[in-house]
C-alpha cells in the first residue's frame, strides 16, 4: 500500500471504529480462505463486519477513534489481526463468532470492546455464550406469563366449584 492509501485506510477505519457498538479483535493466523469466507458470511447474517488490517493501522486508527489504551498495546496487536465490527447489535456478532469457535479453533479473539467497555479474551468469549436477545425476550415472557397461567387456573378452580354447587342446590330443589 501506498502511503496515501494507508492514510485513507486508516481513516475510513477510524470512522468505522467511532460507529461500531463493538469491535473484537481476533487472531486469525493458519485461518484459510475458505474459514474466512464463511466467517464473514454468517457474520453477514447477524449484521458484523470482519475486516483484515495491518496492525499499525488499527493502531493509529485506534487511537484517532480514542479507543482504549488497554486494546491498543502490542500484546493484542501482535500477529495476524482481523476486527470484527458490530454497528446494530453489539452482541449478536460476538455471539455468531463463538459458534463459530465451537466448530473451528480459528479464529481466537484477543480482546475487544463491547459498547464503549474493554473487554478481555475471557470476557469476549463469555459474551459469545450468553443466550440471543430473543432467547432472552421469551425467558422473560414466560417468567411472566407463567404466574398468570397459575392465577387463571385459580380462579377457573374456584368459579368451578361454585358453578357445582350450583347444580348441586338446583337438582336438589
């Protein structure tokens, strides 16, 4: 690259890195095309974006966009790195990049931020287990919903009751 392409690079980077509600750094070293295609695939379906750069560039890119310190040292930046980008939902990547992981071993994430909040390897790949926004909407309604049903069950119990006893009085008579 030339030095006027890697300026424009590493701004176009930048603005990439001020939009994003996450950014994962991954290590994709041995990762062949055909991983990387379809990485890039099923990140497409969940709204992610991976990116190879030179690491150099991410890290003036890092720092025009004020990313934290803590993400740009040469312990991440070291390597083969490509960054995922989040701009919808800031987990929902992440989470795509670890089933990912429990097919291949490659990539690895390094660290990343998740809105506005470093993250490390660790972290990273905790968030990549937590269950998906609407897996979380229906456990919600259901813990919700359950309660009622126990209260509808209740109340039809004792309207029952009532409703034979009726009977019971009007056979009676």
């Amino acid at each position: 690259m030339k030095k006027l392409a890697k300026r424009e690079f590493a701004e176009k980077l930048t603005d990439k890195f001020q939009k994003a509600k996450s950014i994962v750094f991954v290590d994709f070293a041995k990762m062949n095309v055909t991983i990387q295609q379809t990485l890039k695939s099923d990140l497409k379906k969940s709204d992610g974006k991976l990116l190879v750069a030179k690491n150099t560039l991410i890290k003036i890119a890092g720092k025009n966009a004020k990313l934290p310190e803590d993400l740009l040292t040469d312990q991440i930046l070291s390597g083969q790195t490509a960054i995922l980008i989040a701009d919808k939902d800031p987990v929902a990547p992440i989470q795509t990049l670890g089933k990912f992981l429990k097919t291949s071993e490659i990539p690895q994430p390094k660290a990343g931020i998740v809105e506005g909040q470093f993250q490390t390897k660790e972290a990273i790949i905790a968030i990549s287990k937590l269950p998906s926004k609407n897996e979380l909407f229906a456990q919600v309604v259901g813990s919700i919903q359950s309660p009622l049903y126990g209260l509808v069950g209740v109340l039809n119990g004792n309207l029952q009751k009532l409703v034979w006893i009726l009977q019971a009085k009007a056979n009676a008579n």
